[in-house]
C-alpha cells in the first residue's frame, strides 16, 4: 500500500511539473517587453602639460552612467556651429548628436600672472536613428564644456622684458597647461 502511495505521489509531482514547464512559454510570451530607461551618462577627462599644449590635444575619455566606456576627444577644425552633427566614438558604440544651439565661448587673462583661459560650451541634443551599439536607439538632451588653460611666456629682453607675451603666436608653456572636456546628459535608452 505504501509503494502505491509513493507511486501516486510522484505520478503527481510528474504531472505538475508537466503542466507548470507545458505552461512557461505561455506566461514568458504574455510578459511586458522591457521599458526603457532614463539616467545620466558622463564622459570627462583631461590632459596636463606638454600633451595639453598641442594643437589638437588628444584627451583620453571615461564614460559613466548608463553606458560605460573608453574613448577620446580631439578639437579638430573649426569651433563647433548651431547645425552640426558630432560622432563621439566609444568602446560601447557611438553617440551622435547636433549641436542645438550656438556655442558660447568665454575667454580671460591675466597679463600680472600671465595665465589664460578659454572655455567653450556647447549644448547637443542626441540623434537617436544614428547612434550604435549600446547607444542605439538613444535619446536626450546636453551639454559638453571644453576648458583650456595655461601659462604664457614673458619677454625676456628688450623694452617689454618682464611683461606677458600675449602675441598668438607666443607659445604656450607646458607647465600648468591644461586641456580637459565634460559631458553631461541625461540619456532614455530604449
């Protein structure tokens, strides 16, 4: 009588088990597709020095937020315009985005000290049909800030001996140079 009883009982469970796997496809089909998610993504990263100085400083980038990845930033030809499209290629894929408004440009010296500074702020909106890889399908809004600063020569003879070179041709110094980029956005991946 036992065993019948045992038998009965796994007969059962084997039977459950049956139904709960024959029942699976149809509870994973009847589920949500996922949603998308909103969150911030930020690239920064800076270079000093001698590598700051260049013309086209290569700035080597960290990715954080919802995507993360590696990648560089490079100025290259003109200043950024109200219009135009920017591929920023990552590890992860690349974000494409247009520039959304006309860059603002800030500039300073100081001649006692012989420093400068320029920065330039440009606000982007991202094109979600262009972007690739973990980028695809993107969509947001932000702003990437380009900051360079650094030290001047001074004349070293002559009736200007002492004073800051602020010709454009006057080369930058290495020492206390600086080339650093910011983006920050808050992006809805799909």
């Amino acid at each position: 009588m036992q065993l019948r009883i045992k038998l009965a009982a796994l007969a059962m469970a084997g039977g459950t088990a049956a139904l709960v796997l024959a029942g699976a496809p149809a509870l994973a089909s009847s589920q949500a597709p996922s949603k998308a998610i909103t969150g911030p993504e930020i690239a920064y990263g800076a270079v000093y020095g001698k590598p700051a100085t260049a013309n086209n400083p290569v700035i080597p980038l960290k990715w954080r937020g919802l995507v993360h990845a590696h990648g560089v930033f490079s100025p290259t030809g003109a200043g950024p315009k109200k219009g135009q499209h920017h591929t920023f290629t990552t590890s992860a894929g690349n974000l494409v985005a247009v520039v959304t408004a006309k860059p603002t440009n800030t500039q300073s010296i100081n001649v006692k000290a012989c420093h400068f500074a320029f920065t330039t702020r440009v606000v982007f909106a991202v094109l979600p049909g262009k972007s690739t890889g973990k980028f695809t399908g993107a969509k947001g809004r932000g702003v990437v800030v380009v900051y360079f600063a650094g030290y001047g020569p001074r004349y070293t003879s002559g009736p200007k001996k002492g004073q800051c070179n602020t010709s454009p041709n006057a080369p930058e110094l290495a020492k206390g140079a600086v080339a650093s980029f910011l983006l920050k956005s808050v992006l809805t991946l799909p």
